[in-house]
C-alpha cells in the first residue's frame, strides 16, 4: 500500500495519547496527557499570533506545524518536567534520539522536514521557533495559575525556578503575553501556589 509508513506513523504517534504530563488540567480533575498538550497549544499559538513581536517574520502555518510535532519525542524519552534539574540532564540527547527513532519511520522528505523543525523549536533561534517555544511554556504556566497549582506545589518550585525557566522565553516573544506573565505570577505567589 502506498502510503502505509504514514499509517504506520500515525498509529505509532497514537502511543503520544498515554505520555502523562506532571501539569493537572485546568479543572483540577486528572493530569493532562502530551497530546492534550499538543493540540491545545495549537489552539492558543493562533490566538495569541496577534501579539507576536516581529509578527511580519513569523510563518503562524509553521508555528502550527511545530507544535505539533515537537513532543512526539516524548513517545519513547518522557515527559520532563521542566523545573526536574536531574532530568533536565541529558534531555536534548534522548529527544534527539527519539526524534530520530519516531520520524525515521517515514520516507523523505517528510522526515527530514519534521525533524528539521523539532530541531529548530529545540534551538529557540528562528521568529517561528521563539514563538512556538513561548507558547509551549505559556500553556503548563497558565493551568498552574488558574488551578491548586498543584504540580507546582508538589515539586516545590520556586518563584526563581519559574523566572529562570519561563521569563525570558514568555516576554522576548509578546509583551502581552510577558505582562500576563507577570500578572499571574504574582496571583500564585499571593495564593502561595509558588514559594518565595
């Protein structure tokens, strides 16, 4: 069948559905699964597009196009959690080696273009990829700060881990979206979601 290593790929991308998140969803309710990320990310990317800085260089098709593929890598490596210091160790190169594993299942092009683009988000260089990787982090920051905060809470994180990992990604890609940074920041460090 001619198009069966895309059938083959998408039942293999299915397996993103049971990669459990440490971040709850916004009802409180259950951890979110990778794919539940994915697609809302998506989502948000094309709402928040208008407040993109250097809107005019940014390519929203292949901001979509990234998000979505960026975390297939977390079919065989995991999600980290991004304030996990340990963890954090060693990530590129597992992701690396599954995004190599995950889209080797497909021919050329298509292959080489997904793993271009999960390489480009990865490196945070490009309008498209600073974009995309704003939102990425916006997302987890958003859930936190409108629910118990739990996986916050759970980790201990600080509010420096929180600057350190997400400031300067969240306000080099939108003001406005670096002012609501701020703005819920404060809120989960009024309602002690955060330690000081």
């Amino acid at each position: 069948m001619r198009i069966q290593k895309e059938i083959d790929f998408i039942l293999a991308v299915d397996a993103l559905k049971n990669v459990q998140r440490r971040n709850y969803n916004a009802d409180d309710s259950r951890r979110e699964n990778t794919a539940e990320h994915s697609w809302q990310i998506i989502i948000l990317a094309q709402i928040l597009f208008p407040y993109a800085k250097n809107r005019a260089d940014i390519d929203l098709l292949r901001v979509i196009r990234m998000l979505s593929i960026h975390d297939l890598v977390e079919i065989e490596a995991g999600d980290t959690f991004l304030f996990d210091e340990k963890a954090m160790i060693g990530k590129f190169e597992r992701e690396k080696q599954s995004a190599q594993n995950i889209f080797g299942i497909l021919d050329e092009p298509l292959r080489s273009e997904f793993f271009n683009l999960w390489l480009e988000f990865e490196e945070e260089e490009t309008p498209d990829a600073i974009f995309a990787c704003a939102i990425d982090r916006i997302m987890p920051f958003i859930l936190n700060s409108h629910t118990s905060g739990k996986s916050w809470t759970e980790a201990k994180v600080t509010e420096n881990q929180i600057r350190n990992m997400l400031e300067n990604a969240i306000t080099r890609a939108s003001d406005e979206m670096g002012e609501a940074f701020q703005l819920l920041l404060i809120k989960s460090l009024d309602t002690e979601k955060v330690l000081k």
